[in-house]
C-alpha cells in the first residue's frame, strides 16, 4: 500500500478522494470526500505530526529522534500550524510555553527563565 498523496503533484492544487473501499467486506463507496486538514499538509508535515503525537507532544524528545536542533523541530512545528491556518507564536513577546521550551531545551537558564517570564 502506498502513503497517502496530499497535493496534486503537476499543480499543486487540493485532491479530493472519490472511492472507498474495504478489502475485508467488499464494500465501495463512491462519491467526493476532502481530505480535511491532512490534505493541507506535505507527506513530510504529516510524518512529522504522527511522530510529534507518538511523543506525546514534546518536541525535545521529537527533536531527539529526529536527530536535528530543537529550534530546528519547533520551526517545522510552525510551519504545519501556518498550513493549517494558525498563526505560530511569535508576536515579539516570547509565550510562556516557548520560555518553558527553551528552558527545557536547556537553551536557556532558570533565572533567563523567570526573567523573560516576568516581561
């Protein structure tokens, strides 16, 4: 079986499913069906979220897997939410869950911590 195509590869352009069917009964049901958000998303975006799901959310250890820089897996983080139609956080103030990252990505120390948390 092969994966999933997102995006139609001469023009880029949304592809809709129009058949389904289940090999154990026989049934097919025909029709025109979106493929909802995860049409919005690369083959590549759509691994990236399955394996950032398995993690259960933590990006250092999805960083780790990966074997690329955390500020690497939170920038490809950003750009699903972009595809999506999110905005990512960066709004010139750091967010609160972006200082607990970086803390925890041992990028920044407790006290640059409490003091990005207290601006």
């Amino acid at each position: 079986m092969h994966r999933i195509i997102t995006r139609d590869p001469v023009s880029g352009g949304e592809l809709i499913v129009t058949r389904l069917e289940c090999p154990e009964s026989g049934i097919v049901i025909e029709g025109q069906f979106s493929l909802g958000w995860i049409g919005r998303l690369t083959p590549e975006q759509l691994e990236f979220v399955e394996l950032l799901v398995k993690n259960r959310g933590n990006i250092q250890k999805l960083a780790a897997e990966l074997e690329i820089a955390y500020n690497t897996a939170r920038a490809r983080l950003d750009e699903i939410v972009t595809a999506l139609g999110g905005t990512p956080e960066s709004d010139g103030r750091p967010e609160r869950r972006q200082i607990l990252d970086r803390l925890a990505a041992k990028e920044i120390s407790v006290e640059d911590a409490m003091r990005l948390m207290k601006s």
